[in-house]
C-alpha cells in the first residue's frame, strides 16, 4: 500500500511537471491567445452574474445599503460594473508594467508570456476584491466607462480603416485582372447588400401611420454618406479604389441598423418590439463576438510592422549565422532573447483595458437602460447614439483619409 501510494505521488508529480512545461510553452508562443481567452472568461462570469447575483447583492450591506432597496436590474448591473473593473485594472496594471519594452532580454518579457497561475490567481482575487468597494467608485467607474468605451470604438474604426486599405492595396499589388476583377466583384456585393440592408431599415423601423422621422433622418443620412464616399473615391483628383468605400458603406449601414434595433422596445418606429428577446439576445452574441475580434485583431495588428519590415540583419532574419558555432545552444540562446518583441505589449493590454469598459456597457445598456426584467441587453437611447456617432465618425474618417494627401501633398499619411 505504501509502495502504491509513493508511486502514485510519483506519477502525479510527474504529470504536473510535465503539464506546467507543455503550458509554459504553448503560453510563450500564445499569450495573446491566453490573454483573450482570460477576456473571454471575464465576459461569461459578467453574463452569468448578471442573471445570478442580484439576489446575493441584495443582502450585502456595503452594496445595498439605501433606505429602500433597488429594483433587480440595478444590481444586475452594478454586478457587471464590478467584474469589468476587476478586469479593467488587471490589465492596466500590465500594460502599466510593459511600457517600454523593446526586446526578450527585458525580464518584463518573461512575465508577460509566463506565471499564468499567478495571473488567473491575481485576476480572480482583484475581480472578487470589486465586491467589498463602496457604490460610490462603482458609479465613478460607471462614467468614466462611458467615455473609455466611446475610444474604443474609434480605435477599431481606424482599425477597420487600416485593415479595408491593406485589403485594397494588396490585391492592386498583384496587378494581374483577375485580382482587378475579384475587386469589383467584391465591392458589387457590398454595395449590393448596402442598399438592400437600407430597404429593411425602412421597412421595418418607418412604420407606416407612425412620425419616424428621427429613424428616416439616420437611415437617408447613412445612404448620403454612402453617395459622398464614392464621389470622392471616384473624383479624378483622389483616384481611390472603390472596395474601401464599399465595405465602409456596409459597415456604416450596419451601424445605423444597430443604432435603430437599439431603440426602447416600447418605441412605436422600432419594428423588431414583437421579436424583442430574440434580437437583444442576438444582438449581445454578435456584439460579445466583435468584440473580442477585434481586440485580438488589435493586438495582432499593434506589431505587425515590426514583423514584416525587420531588416536582412536583424535576428530574425538569421543573417551572419555560422556554419559551424563553437557553441551553438549558448548562441542560439543570446540571439533567442536578443530579439525585438514582435508587438507592444503596452499598447496589447491596454486594447483589453478599453473593450472592459466597452464590454460592461454592452451588458448593461450603457448602464441607462437593462431592459425587461434584465433580459434585455443594449437597449436605450445612449446605445442609439453611441452607434449613429460611431458610424458619423467612420465615414468622416475615412473621407479625411481619402483627401487629406491632396490638401497636404508634403505629409506622409
């Protein structure tokens, strides 16, 4: 028996060993991954607490502690609140922590890829730390969420801007037809799908006997915006390519349509009040799923110029390597931390610090509006405007991007 139980401890300590070199080293080559994955953690706990907490929260003295007790859906999203803060201050802390950091020799390199069980430990007890602050920094969290949300979402429109031009010059790159041809095709079907998606918003969000006028006023400006982003494309003076201006006519009309399935349930222009349930929850899946797209489309994005642009005589480039190295383990190691970070890790966590806020907002319906018995997410007129703005914002900068070489021929843009 004795004998048994020694090996059994045997093979477990074995077994942990060799786990934690398999994690160490999946973590080294996919801490980003690892990263997104504890962002997506922190939104299913925000989902579930939301529908589970509220009865917890109520006998929590520091929380409830008003003369008469809030309805449901202020604990639910005081519950959401505080995850997000917990996961807000995570990873401001780390991207705090990695400013500065150039290459692997930085002991800061080590810590971002390594110590995953600190780490989950740390976010764990800092997100249950939320729960013992007093409402009045929740509240102070709550605004300033607002506006942190708001430079999230203009972060991924010069990402979405980044990425619809990288898109276009690739293809021209190749310069033979049928790249030239999958261009206009491609930019056919948005364009295509732009006015159809612009019928269904009429259809359904300008009633028939109903004043909409505010609804008709978003919709006719987004197909205004969409005319004067191939105006411009077109004029002989930008000579753009007309793909960057189709997929944003397309995303801006999707905005707009978010904008509109947004509005109060008890709105008589909202068409889509008889399917309400279904919608929200739609609407949180596709926005829970942007979101961590495009976080991690972010981070991929933060350094990809380091990477593709090293110079012949960088070490990623293996230039002036030899034949035969007297010691090549111990060469191969200094070159191994010798190498530049491929991204920055600041910029990296700070992306998560913003999508918390935009995160919690998006649960909670800007913390304005939960909805019917808390069932209902992203409902109200800030979430209306926070959209119609973004899309705004969207189609001025990129027509900022298409005229401003012209207006300034001696800048770089």
């Amino acid at each position: 028996m004795w004998a048994a139980s020694c090996l059994a401890s045997c093979c477990a300590a074995c077994a942990c060993d060799a786990c934690r070199t398999v994690v160490s080293g999946i973590s080294r080559r996919s801490a980003r991954i690892a990263y997104c994955g504890l962002f997506a953690l922190s939104l299913i706990v925000s989902w579930i607490l939301r529908e589970v907490a509220a009865p917890l929260m109520e006998k929590i003295p520091w929380i409830n502690s008003f003369h008469a007790t809030p309805n449901r859906e202020w604990f639910e999203t005081d519950a959401v609140l505080r995850v997000s803060l917990g996961n807000f201050l995570f990873f401001t802390i780390l991207a705090i922590l990695m400013i500065g950091v150039k290459n692997q020799k930085d002991p800061r390199d080590s810590m971002h890829h390594g110590g995953w069980m600190m780490k989950v430990i740390c976010w764990c007890l800092m997100v249950i730390f939320m729960f013992f602050l007093p409402n009045g920094i929740i509240s102070f969290y709550e605004t300033i969420s607002k506006f942190g949300s708001g430079l999230f979402l203009l972060v991924q429109v010069v990402l979405l801007l980044d990425f619809v031009h990288s898109w276009n010059d690739k293809w021209v790159g190749y310069d033979e037809q049928f790249w030239y041809v999958a261009l206009l095709v491609v930019s056919l079907v948005c364009y295509v799908a732009t006015f159809a998606f612009n019928g269904v918003l009429f259809h359904f969000f300008t009633p028939s006997g109903q004043d909409c006028g505010l609804n008709t006023f978003f919709i006719v400006m987004t197909l205004i915006l969409i005319f004067v982003f191939a105006v411009v494309t077109l004029h002989p003076s930008v000579g753009g390519s007309i793909l960057p201006a189709s997929v944003l006519s397309l995303y801006c009309t999707y905005l707009c349509y978010s904008a509109l399935a947004s509005e109060p349930r008890d709105y008589e222009c909202n068409g889509l009040h008889k399917h309400s349930k279904a919608v929200s929850s739609g609407t949180l899946a596709l926005g829970l799923l942007t979101t961590v797209l495009s976080v991690v489309y972010s981070a991929v994005r933060a350094g990809s110029s380091t990477t593709l642009l090293s110079p012949p005589s960088s070490p990623r480039a293996g230039a002036g390597k030899p034949l035969l190295p007297l010691d090549k383990v111990d060469e191969e190691e200094e070159k191994e931390s010798a190498k530049p970070v491929s991204y920055s890790y600041s910029f990296f966590h700070l992306i998560f610090s913003l999508a918390s806020m935009y995160s919690a907002m998006l649960l909670t319906g800007w913390s304005t509006s939960v909805g019917e018995s808390g069932k209902l997410v992203d409902v109200g007129w800030p979430s209306v405007w926070v959209r119609i703005v973004t899309g705004w914002a969207t189609a001025a900068l990129f027509i900022w991007s298409q005229v401003a070489p012209i207006l300034f021929p001696d800048r770089e843009f």
